[in-house]
C-alpha cells in the first residue's frame, strides 16, 4: 500500500481511530476504506468542591449511546448523563470514563477541601458611645466576609476587618461569622460566640444618668426624671439583656424580675446612650 501525507493531530487525551482511505496495490481506484467508531472529546468536569453534594445530568461524552464510570459516578442509563457526587469520590484528581462501542475516552476532576478558616474574637465586646466600633480584625485567610445574627456587624469590604454596632445586641449572645471562598469557589465558615456587655468599671463614654435614676430602690417603676429616652435596657449584673422597652417613654417596670441590682441603658434624644444603676427590691 502506497500512503502519503496522513497528518494526524491531537484533539484531546483519548482513545481515537483512523478514517483513511489506502489504495490497494498500484491502483489507485481501487481502496479500501479502514474505519472505527470511537468516543470523541469528553472535557468533563473540572473542580467540585467536597460538600458541593451530588451533581445531576452531566454530560459531555459522545457519541451518545455510551456508559460513565469512575469514583463517584453514577451513570443515568440513558447513553447521555450522569450524575457526580465529590463526597463519595473523596478529594483528589479522579479519572471520569466514557465508554461506547468498546472503545472508552477520560476525563479528569478534581474534588477539592473547603479552606481552612480561623476567627479570633474577645469573648466580650463591650458597649462604648463611639458606636459603631470601626476596624476589628480576626478572621484568616485575608479576603472573608464578616456577617452575624442580629445586623450589629458591618463588613468593611476590605477583607480584613468589620465595624460592629454594639448597641443593637447590647447584654445578649451573638455569633460574629466569617466566610472565607477560595480560587475554587470553595467556600467555609467559622463563627465565634460573644457576649455584648454594658462598660465595666473604667470602660465608660457613656452618659451618667445615676442622678435621676428614682425611686432607687425600687420594686416596681423607675424612672429616668427629666430624660426622654428613646429606648431602654435593662442588664444584669451577669451583662445579659433581661428587660427592653423600644418605645419612647421615661420609664419601665422592673417589677416582673429578681432582686438585685441592676443597669439601665437609655438612647438619648441626641444619639447617645446613659446609663444608671437601679436596686430592685
């Protein structure tokens, strides 16, 4: 057989077949015609992150009519799809078949790990009058985004620190969250519980309403005399929110709690909070 110029080119990692035609013996009229069906580019998938969970009606192999294979495979039945699952297939790089006709082509994909994420945050946040506390840094890798319960966290869209509005939370448990996603689009959350407290001793800022705190004791009523406040809280000396009264008014009943003693927190007419003592009897 006389054959010249078969210039065959690559398309993919596969299986492939020849269609040429050969002339037989020194007639070129006459030839025969050499041919096999073969399973042609099968790209696939490439990265799925672990907890992606099971993907649904992939495809990509052809002709139709074939079979896929491999870890965390299972075939649809019905010679076009199949569906994927990276938990099954554990991490790594795996090996995707196609197979049609006896003839089988591959493709690889890659399972990949959630990134590790750390969050180092004080337990306590404390509430100050220069509200919202701007710049708090603690999640890792750089690049996340900070988010919690109660609206009281603001990213700062710099992926390094959140701006945090104590007053919203005051005297409860939140959970402060940062979201970190790599160049994989994998994505992973840590979150950090706090607690957010009224000022200790020498942490202040904070209006001194002690004076017209009245009647103090008291086993009922308080009053905040010749304040308009906005809203009020009540912390125990734990530092937990067990009373608030959103409404304007002056005053707030006590009488439902145990005796001790404890803060209020008042929202001023000028934006800024007070706070006072008050011994419930």
């Amino acid at each position: 057989a006389n054959r010249t110029n078969n210039n065959v080119s690559a398309i993919n990692t596969a299986d492939y077949s020849l269609i040429t035609n050969i002339a037989v013996g020194n007639r070129p009229d006459h030839q025969g015609v050499f041919i096999s069906t073969y399973p042609v580019a099968f790209p696939g998938p490439e990265v799925f992150c672990i907890d992606a969970g099971v993907q649904t009606g992939l495809s990509g192999g052809v002709p139709a009519g074939g079979v896929y294979g491999g870890p965390g495979v299972t075939d649809d039945g019905n010679g076009l799809t199949y569906s994927f699952n990276p938990e099954a297939a554990g991490l790594g790089t795996h090996l995707i078949s196609y197979t049609q006709s006896g003839l089988t082509a591959r493709s690889g994909v890659t399972v990949s790990a959630l990134p590790a994420v750390a969050l180092t945050l004080p337990d306590t946040l404390y509430m100050t009058q220069a509200s919202p506390q701007t710049g708090i840094e603690g999640g890792s890798p750089p690049g996340g985004v900070y988010s919690d319960l109660f609206g009281a966290v603001f990213d700062d869209d710099n992926g390094l620190s959140f701006s945090f509005n104590s007053t919203v939370a005051i005297g409860d448990t939140n959970y402060i969250t940062y979201t970190y996603t790599d160049e994989n689009g994998c994505a992973n959350s840590i979150s950090k519980k706090i607690v957010v407290a009224a000022p200790v001793s020498g942490v202040s800022g904070l209006y001194d309403l002690q004076g017209i705190v009245s009647p103090n004791p008291t086993s009922g009523i308080v009053e905040l005399r010749g304040a308009s406040p906005q809203r009020i809280r009540v912390i125990d000396p734990f530092g937990r929110q067990v009373l608030a009264q959103e409404n304007p008014a002056s005053s707030i009943d006590l009488s439902q709690l145990p005796p001790g003693v404890y803060t209020l927190l008042a929202y001023l007419d000028d934006g800024k909070w007070g706070s006072g003592k008050v011994v419930k009897r």
